[in-house]
C-alpha cells in the first residue's frame, strides 16, 4: 500500500463516516457548477469576505495617535484595540467553522456580518479606550466569519494546484484592501475624526450582507454536513491535531502572520512618531507594501504553481521573510549609521513581499490534507493566525514605541519559528503532499 493510500486509511479511522477526496468532488459537483455560474462576482465577493480583517484593521491605522489624544490614553493601551480585534478573530473562527461543516456555509456567515456591522457601529461612538477594546472584541468576533468560511467554500469547490490558484486570486483582491484602507482611512481623517472610520466599516458591512444574501450560493450540501454537535467538533478539531503535517503548516502559517501583524501594529508609531511622517505618507507607505504583496502572490499563482513545488516556493518565502527581518534589526541598531525613513521602508517592502509566497502556499498545503472538515481546519488555520498576530502586536506594544528596534526583534523572531516549523514539523522532504490535478 503506498504512503497516500495509508494516510487515507488513517485519516478515516480518526474520522469515522468520511468521504474520499474522490467522493466528495463528485458530491460538490453541483454546488461547484452553481457557483462558477456566478462567474467573476463571486470570485471577488470571496476575496471581499477576506479582505473584512485588513479593512477593520488597517484603514484604523492612520489615526490611531489621534485616538490615543482624543481618549486620553496612551500607545500601549491604544494599541490593544488592534489585539483585541485580533483576539476576537481568533476566538470567533474557532466557533463559527464547526458551524459552517454543520450549518453550510450562508447562515454563519449572514449572521456574522450583521453582528460586525452592529459592532463597527459601537466603536464609533465609544467614548473610552476600555469600552472601544470591548468593543473591538465583539467587532472581530464577527468578522471572522467572513474569512474562516471564505476559505471553506475554496476548499468546497477546489483541491491541489487550483485550490493553490485560488488561494492566490483571493490574495490578489484581499491585498488590494491593505492598499486601499489606509489610503481611505488617511482620506476620512481630512474630512472628520477617527469614529468616522468605523462609520465607513459599517456601510461595507451592510454592503457585503446584502450581496452574500442575494448572490452568493450554499457550496455545502446537507449530505455533507457533519454531525455531533460541540463533541462532534472537537473530537474533529483533534484529529486535525493528529495530522503533524497539517499541524506543521498550520504552525508556519501562524507565525508569518506574528511577522506581519507586529509590523501592522508598530509600523504608525515607527513612521509616524519616530520618523515624522504625516499619516498621508505613512498610508502610501503602507499601501506600496501591500502592492508588493500583491505582486508576489500573482508571480506565486500565476507562474511559480505548478512549474515549482508549492513546498520550495514556500520555503523560499521564509527565507527572505527572515532575511528582511535580520537585516531591519541591523538597520534599527545603527549599524549602518543613523537610519532613515527611506531604509526602514525598504527593508519592511522586501519582508511584506515575501509573505505573498508564503500565506496562499501554507493554506493551499494545509487545507490538501483537510476535505472532510474544510470549515474546522480552516477554522484553526485562521485562528493561529490571529493568535499570533494578537501576542505580537501586544509584544511591540509592550516595549514602547520610542525605537524601532522593538518591531525588528519581533519580527525576526517570528520569521525564525516559522522557519523551525517548517522543517522540524512539516519535514517537506519527508512528507511531500500530493498536489492534485485541477479541479
């Protein structure tokens, strides 16, 4: 018996009841046809349902100095409004992915844009930095739901080197909110205060509820629903555990998102109160890093799959991720003389870069081993990431934000575990996953 075959043979003693690979495409044929009917608007509507973590997050950025004068705080505690969000993310994937392998895929997801569009609501008009952090934690409750079942529906309709494909196209809408929230967030500070920007968060929550309820269509039939309620999803959520190599990317994919969330966190005060930036600049800073994330993940989905191994893409990825991280802590140092603001932008262009070769590859490569539970597995895929990006975030906010030096560290030690992951746990020589034909 082959090692593929043996793996299937495990796979369903942990999972009793549950379908091939084969089996189930058969099953999604209909729901795949349904979908693909929709066309293009559909593609991007997934890739916006993504996009609801960087919006709620990055177009926010800009005014976080405002935020901490206007309430009377100060950077650490402001701060925490982005690790609270990150928490709530975290927490919120854990339950709504079961939900979505029980429930399908439309009723989760409805249910949480309504509530993050109430949440986005209460943020506006907090009159504290306590009550806008309870209140953050609510607002990523929700908007888990958007990215968590974004990916379940690819992994309904895809598998191999098109789910890898795929996974890039979302990367290449989903950047395009990174560019743009900012810029937009830097925008509406012209115009009016901070709240004004969860005002706007509210009118695209109510914009995304309205089309997920008229155009997009349920991938995940009632035949394929798990059953067994919570004991049911945990015993599930354990047997994912089980599979060291899913756990291995799972852990890989986590850690780059520490990379890139403590730069999310730390980068307003670096640019902007270390270095004089006025947050006009700092949005177009921003954005660029996002457009060479962008362009990465095309040349990842558009050139690098399925001429190199997604494995060697990946590991490649990491390399630069760690390289960029090391050579900003030197930069930071002094060791290169007093650094500038043009330095520490270009090393943070080459790191942010870098992770459009990682994060479509560490999904595609964990959700390869998960068809049985696509909701649940991506449900721990995006908690890890938020998870990781929430201890980071708080990390450089911790040691202050009179150096720069505090971000790099992080940063490098971040790209390091990723990089431990990858070959202590995954071992890619070892266990080298089947990249399926397209689907």
């Amino acid at each position: 018996m082959s090692q593929q075959a043996e793996e299937a043979t495990a796979k369903r003693k942990r999972f009793p009841g549950v379908r091939s690979p084969a089996k189930i495409r058969r099953e999604a044929a209909g729901s795949d046809k349904s979908l693909r009917r929709t066309g293009l608007f559909v593609t991007f509507l997934l890739g916006a349902l993504a996009a609801v973590p960087p919006m709620s997050m990055d177009m926010y950025l800009p005014a976080l100095p405002e935020v901490t004068r206007t309430l009377g705080s100060n950077a650490g505690t402001v701060q925490l409004t982005l690790t609270a969000c990150l928490a709530g993310m975290a927490a919120g994937q854990l339950v709504v992915g079961p939900m979505s392998d029980r429930w399908g895929r439309r009723r989760p997801l409805l249910a949480g844009l309504m509530v993050y569009v109430v949440a986005a609501v209460m943020c506006a008009f907090a009159p504290s930095a306590e009550l806008l952090i309870a209140f953050r934690v609510l607002q990523g409750l929700a908007g888990s739901a958007g990215i968590v079942i974004a990916r379940a529906v690819v992994r309904d309709l895809y598998d191999g080197l098109a789910m890898a494909r795929f996974f890039s196209t979302l990367l290449l809408i989903s950047s395009v909110a990174p560019i743009l929230a900012p810029v937009i967030g830097g925008q509406v500070l012209h115009v009016t205060n901070w709240r004004g920007i969860f005002l706007v968060l509210t009118a695209i929550g109510i914009a995304l509820t309205v089309l997920v309820w008229r155009r997009l269509p349920e991938t995940l039939p009632p035949e394929r629903r798990q059953r067994g309620g919570v004991r049911g999803a945990l015993w599930i959520m354990r047997g994912l555990f089980a599979d060291r190599v899913f756990t291995g990317y799972l852990m890989t994919n986590g850690f780059a998102y520490g990379a890139l969330f403590s730069y999310i966190a730390a980068s307003p005060f670096v640019i902007q109160d270390i270095y004089g930036a006025s947050p006009q600049t700092f949005s177009l800073l921003f954005g660029l890093n996002s457009f060479g994330l962008l362009l990465t993940g095309q040349l990842n989905g558009k050139v690098l799959v399925g001429r190199v191994r997604l494995d060697k893409t990946l590991g490649c990825g990491l390399a630069v991720l760690a390289a960029g991280a090391f050579v900003l802590l030197l930069v930071t140092r002094g060791v290169f003389g007093d650094p500038g603001t043009a330095a520490i932008a270009a090393c943070l262009f080459v790191m942010i870069s870098s992770l459009g070769l990682i994060l479509p590859n560490t999904n595609a490569l964990a959700l390869m081993r998960t068809p049985h539970a696509a909701g649940s597995a991506s449900a721990l895929v995006g908690t890890s990431c938020f998870v990781m990006g929430a201890i980071a975030s708080s990390l450089v906010g911790i040691a202050g934000k009179e150096t720069a030096i505090p971000m790099a560290v992080v940063q490098l030690g971040s790209a390091l575990a990723a990089i431990a992951c990858f070959l202590g746990v995954c071992r890619p020589w070892q266990n080298r996953p089947a990249e399926l034909p397209e689907h």
